[in-house]
C-alpha cells in the first residue's frame, strides 16, 4: 500500500486490500476483505463492507454505503448519500438470508441520494439521476431518472446527453447503435 492516504479517523482493516494513489478520507470505514483499486477517492463517512470488490479510478462521494455483493469496476462515480442494497427479502429476524449481487460496469454514474436495488447490473458509462431509484437492470448508456427509474435518454461516454441522431451533444461523438434503439 504505498502511496495510500488513510486519514486519521478512517477505520480500514489490515485485511483490506488498497491500491496505489487511492485516499479515504475522515470516518471513512473499509471492511476486511475489501479490494479498492488504484487512484480511486473514498470520501467522507463512506461504508465500505466487506468483500466489496471497487476498481481503479473510482470516485465515491460523502455518506456512500458500499455493501457486500456489489462490484464497481473502474472509472465509476457514486455520488453523495447514494446507497445500495444487497437483500431481497429482508427481516432482521432471518438468519439464513442471501446476498443478491450487483454489478456497476466502467464509466457509469449514480447522481446524490440514488437507491440500487440489489441483484442489477447498471450498464458502461450509463448515467442514474439524483433521487432515483433503480429497481431493474440498466442498459450501457442509458439516462435514468425518477421513482421507479426509467430511462429517458441516451448519455455519451464523456457524460452529455445524445441527442435523437445519437450525437453527442458536447464532443460530437455519434453513437448510432443508440440512435437506432429509439426507432
């Protein structure tokens, strides 16, 4: 772990595993078995569970719960607040409950106080609006927004909004496999 900034009141277990170039910050906790990649930032009061497997570059906002079952490849953002959920059914009486797992696939961002329902996959560079609530599996690229999350668009790679051609409307890029769906 060279070139790692822990903060003084981040809890991190030696059993974490945590890449270079990586900081977490104040009251950050980072369970056993953890893996964060490299260059990534873990903000403020973020929950790291254990296992919990985060890629390289990743940005997690203040007040982010990361719980076991979720994978977050490389480049990902979570923004403040967000949250996930790693329990289909659950009880604080059940003892025998199962993990369902949710995978965040590169690029992709969840905007503030977004809930992710477990046993998902949000696709590459898809973006989830602020207060979403995503109940269903996401296509790479898509635009989310609301309570049940639906998609309203289609987002570049660099994070704009595509038009109806399937441009973008910040670098130009085309996409016109995207273009095409809305046919």
């Amino acid at each position: 772990m060279s070139d790692v900034f822990i903060h003084e009141t981040a809890e991190v277990s030696k059993d974490a595993v945590i890449g270079d170039g990586t900081k977490i910050w104040n009251q950050a906790q980072v369970r056993e078995g953890a893996k964060i990649g490299s260059n990534c930032i873990i903000s403020k009061n973020v929950y790291i569970d254990e296992q919990v497997q985060i890629g390289s570059g990743v940005k997690v906002q203040n007040n982010v719960n990361v719980y076991h079952g979720v994978t977050v490849e490389d480049d990902v953002f979570l923004g403040p607040s967000m949250t996930f959920t790693n329990d289909m059914y659950p009880r604080a009486f059940n003892a025998d409950w199962k993990i369902s797992e949710t995978l965040v696939k590169m690029g992709a961002s969840v905007g503030a106080n977004a809930t992710i329902r477990c046993g998902i996959t949000i696709g590459e560079y898809a973006t989830i609006g602020s207060g979403s609530v995503v109940t269903k599996d996401v296509p790479a690229h898509a635009l989310m927004v609301g309570n049940p999350a639906r998609r309203i668009g289609w987002v570049c790679k660099c994070g704009f909004r595509l038009d109806e051609s399937g441009i973008c409307e910040n670098c130009g890029e085309r996409y016109e496999t995207l273009a095409e769906k809305e046919k």
